[in-house]
C-alpha cells in the first residue's frame, strides 16, 4: 500500500448512516454534489454521490467529503479523500478554488470523473459548456467534427 493511500485509509470513518439531502440553490457556492452509477453485487445497480460542504470545517478545521450509497450515508473523510467502493475508488480533492479532482479509479483502467449534480456549480459549469464551447474555454479540438478542418 503506497504511503498516500495508507494516509487517506487513517482518515476514512463509516457513516451514520444519514440521508442524503438535495441539492438548494442557496448552496451553490458552499456545496459539490458528484454522482456515480456503478454495477453492484448480484447484478443490482448502486447510485453512490460523494458531498463536500466547502466551508463546512468542522473541529480542526479540515473539509470532509461525504460518501453515500442510495442516498445513505456510508463513510465520511477529511480530504484528500479515497472511498473504496465496488471495483475501484473514488479519489476526491479540492483546491482553495473547489474541488480540483472528483475521479472513480477503476482497479483496470482509465479513471474518469464522477457527473456533476445539475444544480450544483460546476453540473451548471458543464452544461454551459456543452451548450456554448466557444465561451467555455475549451480547446478547438473538443469543439464539434466540423471545425476539425478550420483548427488543423
């Protein structure tokens, strides 16, 4: 087990099992809300979301990000964070900005980033930028196939 991993396994304690909480529009600049469907065992899907309430520090002043699992709390870290699940990890993150990395690494394969909740911050991010990528700040070669030929 790698120095890092050992770490963030010190920080990782078991929820209480609590429900999860929608996401408001007055919690947008305090609050990330990430989802992730995975395959479970028995062949039934599990719905996990990890919460980070921003400015939410708590005793000894460190952000915590909240793991649950069909809507149950189900573990609880300081960040950096690493919540084993089904096949994988997620790995969560955050600069002094937000949340800098919100990925499930596979135990084989690419990581990817979990989708952010369409009401949050950066779920609103998201969909301005597939609606408008020439304001988005993407690069020309994630723009659409037509302007392949004009960036090349």
């Amino acid at each position: 087990m790698a120095l890092k991993q050992w770490a963030a396994s010190r920080r990782l304690k078991p929820g209480d099992g609590r429900e999860l909480q929608r996401f408001r529009w007055w919690q947008l600049p305090v609050r990330s809300l990430f989802w992730l469907r995975l395959p479970g065992d028995g062949g039934q899907e599990g719905l996990h979301a990890v919460d980070v309430r921003h400015w939410a520090r708590l005793d000894d002043s460190r952000i915590r990000a909240h793991l649950f699992l069909d809507s149950r709390q189900v573990g609880e870290s300081k960040l950096p964070a690493l919540f084993p699940v089904d096949g994988g990890v997620i790995e969560v993150a955050m600069s002094s900005y937000g949340i800098k990395r919100c990925h499930y690494r596979p135990s084989d394969g690419q990581p990817f980033q979990l989708t952010p909740d369409s009401a949050s911050a950066e779920g609103r991010r998201a969909r301005f930028g597939a609606r408008h990528p020439g304001l988005s700040g993407r690069s020309p070669s994630d723009r659409c196939c037509c302007w392949s030929s004009v960036w090349a």
